[in-house]
C-alpha cells in the first residue's frame, strides 16, 4: 500500500528556517525516518515537496491512481488555497493534514486551515512527529475500523 507523503512551500526549508518553532531536522532526515517507520508497517511510501501550487494540486491528482492516501503540509496554503481543497475533495482518498508547530497557537491567520473540511483529519504540534501519528493515523483508517472511517 503506497502513500504519499506531500510537503508545500518552504518546507525544503526545514532546519534552517526558523528552527525556534519548526525544529532542526531536515526534511529529508524526517522522510528517512517516516521511510523506516512505514516500511515496518508495510507501506510504501512516496515523497513530494514543492513551492507552487499548481504543483501540489498536480500531484494530488496524480496520487488518487496508485496511493491509499496522503499526509499533506501544505505550509501556507493550508489557509487560503481553496485550489488544494477542492483537489483534496476531488480525490477521493483520505488526507491527513500534518503541521510541525501547534497552528493554533501562532498568529491569528493561521487558526484557519481551508483543507481541514475535506481532510480526513488535521495533527498538529507534534514536530517531526506530526508525520509519524499521521502515519499511524492512516494504518488505523486501513485497518477496516468503522470509527475511523468516519
């Protein structure tokens, strides 16, 4: 079982960009990790970052063809790309919105995700772990429980 693991804008930024709040791993180290985990697990998974828009819907679209889900940071554009909505309602798999830092205890702007109504469910807080409960998160919702279906 594939999933897709998507990062939005400035997130290929990670360990150097404002460490403070966002931690100091790279992405990459945390998709080694996440690769490590899901391999135990039995999932396969594939990665995708990018800082335009277009490019995440692209590679929205392409997932609903060979991926059982995705755990999406869109960075930014979690509050305010209606384009990655309705992609994420287009799809018909289940997305999990990840963010590394507790949105809701930053600016005001930020307590407002525009995914979070088509998104399966939304992990914040956690870190570098946000992606590994995620990632649970979806094992849970495979395993054929009802109450994670809803």
């Amino acid at each position: 079982m594939k999933i897709l693991i998507m990062n939005g804008p400035n997130l290929n930024l990670l360990g150097e960009r404002e460490p403070n709040v966002y931690g100091s791993e790279t992405l990459d180290s945390i998709n080694a990790e996440l690769s490590e985990k899901a391999g135990r697990m039995g999932f396969e998974l594939s990665f995708f970052q990018s800082n335009s828009e277009g490019e995440l819907v692209d590679a929205l679209h392409a997932s609903r063809l060979d991926c059982a889900g995705v755990i999406l940071n869109a960075g930014a554009y979690t509050h305010y790309s209606y384009a990655i909505r309705d992609a994420i309602a287009a799809i018909k798999i289940p997305v999990v919105e990840v963010h590394l830092s507790n949105v809701n205890s930053r600016d005001e702007f930020r307590k407002t995700s525009v995914i979070a109504p088509v998104c399966a469910g939304t992990i914040a807080g956690f870190g570098k772990y946000s992606y590994h409960l995620a990632l649970d998160a979806l094992a849970y919702r495979f395993s054929g429980n009802s109450e994670a279906q809803k």
